[in-house]
C-alpha cells in the first residue's frame, strides 16, 4: 500500500458520497465501542486478472498475514486487523474494487502461497493466530467525522511519525506527526549507503561532472526538513529536489536521512522504513510489548479517530 496515495489524500478531504453513516454516541476508546456504521458483508478483489467477491474478513486475514509478521504480538495484529479493514472500505468505496498489489492497495497472501511462506507445519498456527485478531476485531473500524478514515500505515517510522501533508500534500487530522519510541527493535530500523558523486549523477540524472567534490562542499545538500526530522527538499549540484523523489531515486527506505560528504564520497544514514504516514507496524509490536491494547494502540496512531463497530 506504499505507492500511488498522492492522489488518494486528495480525495480524502472530500465528503465521500455513500459511504455509511455513523451514529455517535459517546466513544471511549478505553471502554466498549458505542459507534456503530453499516458495514459490507464482501469486498471485490482483483486477484491477477480476476475480480473476486470474498468475504471481507476472510481478504482481511489474508492481508494481515501479508503486511504484518504473524509471529508479532496478538495486540499488534489486531490494530492491524482494524486499520486493514478500515483501508480496504474506503478504498472499495472510492475505486469500487481492490486489488493485491501492496504498491497501489494493500498487500495480500492466499493460504496457499501463506503456507509456502510459512511451512506447513507452522502455517497452521500463524494462520490462527491472524483469525484469531481479525474474529476479535470482527466489524471494527476507524471513523472521523462519521466516515471510513483513510487508514495509512508503514513498517518503520524511526522516531516520529509523519504528517500526512509533508508526504502527500493534503493534511488530515488523524495523520499528524505523533512521537513512536516503540519501533527500534525493527531489521529494517538503519540503513547506511556510501556512494560516489557519479553514482548520485546516473541516479538523479543531474549533472556533477563540472562539481568539484571535496569535504565542506559536497554534490548532495539537505535544504529543509520536518519537524518530524524527515528531508523534504535537498540540493544535487545545483538543482533542488523533493525528499520523496530523491527516495524514489536513491531506493532509499526512508527521507529520514543524514548526509556526509566525504571528498569524493557520499553517505547517507537513513532510519525508518515506509513513507511514515499512520501507524507504525514495528512500533505496535513495541507497544503490545508494553502491555498495550490494540484500542490504545490505534488511538495513539490515528488520533482523533474513532472506532466503530458493525451495526
């Protein structure tokens, strides 16, 4: 689901026609949910070139055990239950069918190819234990404003999550950059890169043949950041650059990233994974670590966000 949201938060601020209304009624996120919402029994699933009406738990459980690891705690794989559910409404809502490419939409695993990922002996364990989180959050789902939010997450966050408006251009409440100490323990956490000036030239396409790279110049500048700490524009030899492009252009995990320019050497020091938007996968399974519900989990994520439950 890491790809091609640029247009999607555009359609986000907009009242979205259609989708189900939700009665308030006093929510508490410590105590049982007194929202409810109309919900869909099925969603339709392009699964290569067939579109597929499936149950919309049974698609769930497949995309839990695709995005998450199964192994993590039983906390952190229901608050991904409810915001794959949560994400799989509104986009059915907006494009009317979804697909299994984590790229456009939401990544998803049949049992089948579960069990050849998992083995067949352990496959039957991690397979109840996704059932078992997306049957206890069964109907659940995250609501603003009486509506399915659009309910973005990411692998790693590295520190602090990002506003939704630094990544994509259009700001939404319940994306706002929130501090995540949880995720450190995450194999994709750090990364380091060292490069020539040459390798940045073939991968920017700028031209650093007439740059005279040496320590205190340097053919690589960061110009501006967050206050979330990720770059949001950098200077290549004489030409400026969005964070999220140069990302795009350098493979880079993350625009959470330190420069050095070493004579004729370049490093980066990049922390995270994912675009940082929403919740932080590796930073639920910290905070399930702690003894956290998975209530307490999507609250401190998607704040001010609702959960509601299927009437």
């Amino acid at each position: 689901m890491l790809r091609a949201i640029g247009s999607i938060l555009i359609c986000c601020l907009v009242v979205l026609i259609g989708v189900p209304a939700v009665l308030v009624r006093g929510f508490n996120w410590e105590e049982e949910s007194k929202l409810t919402y109309s919900g869909q029994q099925t969603v339709d699933v392009k699964i290569g070139s067939k579109l597929q009406k499936m149950p919309i738990d049974e698609y769930i459980k497949g995309v839990v055990a695709a995005e998450m690891p199964a192994d993590f705690k039983l906390e952190a794989l229901k608050a991904q239950a409810v915001a794959a559910r949560t994400y799989a409404l509104y986009q059915q809502e907006r494009k009317g069918s979804l697909t299994t490419d984590f790229q456009t939409d939401q990544a998803w695993l049949s049992k089948e190819e579960l069990r050849k990922r998992w083995g067949f002996f352990q496959s039957f364990k991690l397979w109840r234990k996704v059932s078992q989180a997306v049957e206890e959050t069964k109907g659940e789902v995250l609501v603003y404003g009486g509506k399915p939010i659009f309910a973005a997450y990411h692998s790693t966050c590295g520190g602090h999550t990002e506003d939704s408006k630094v990544v994509w251009g259009s700001s939404l409440p319940y994306l706002q950059s929130v501090s995540c100490k949880y995720c450190r323990e995450s194999p994709r956490y750090r990364q380091e890169l060292d490069f020539s000036a040459h390798d940045l030239s073939v991968a920017t396409g700028v031209d650093l043949s007439a740059q005279v790279v040496s320590t205190g110049s340097g053919a690589l500048a960061i110009i501006k950041k967050s206050k979330a700490g990720r770059v949001e524009r950098v200077r290549v030899g004489e030409r400026e650059l969005l964070g999220t492009d140069f990302r795009k252009m350098l493979g880079l995990r993350s625009t959470n990233f330190q420069v050095q320019n070493k004579g004729t050497r370049i490093k980066l020091t990049v922390v995270g994974n994912g675009h940082g938007v929403g919740m932080c996968q590796y930073g639920c399974q910290g905070l399930a670590e702690e003894g956290k519900t998975y209530r307490q989990i999507l609250s401190h994520y998607y704040q001010g966000a609702k959960l509601a439950t299927e009437e």
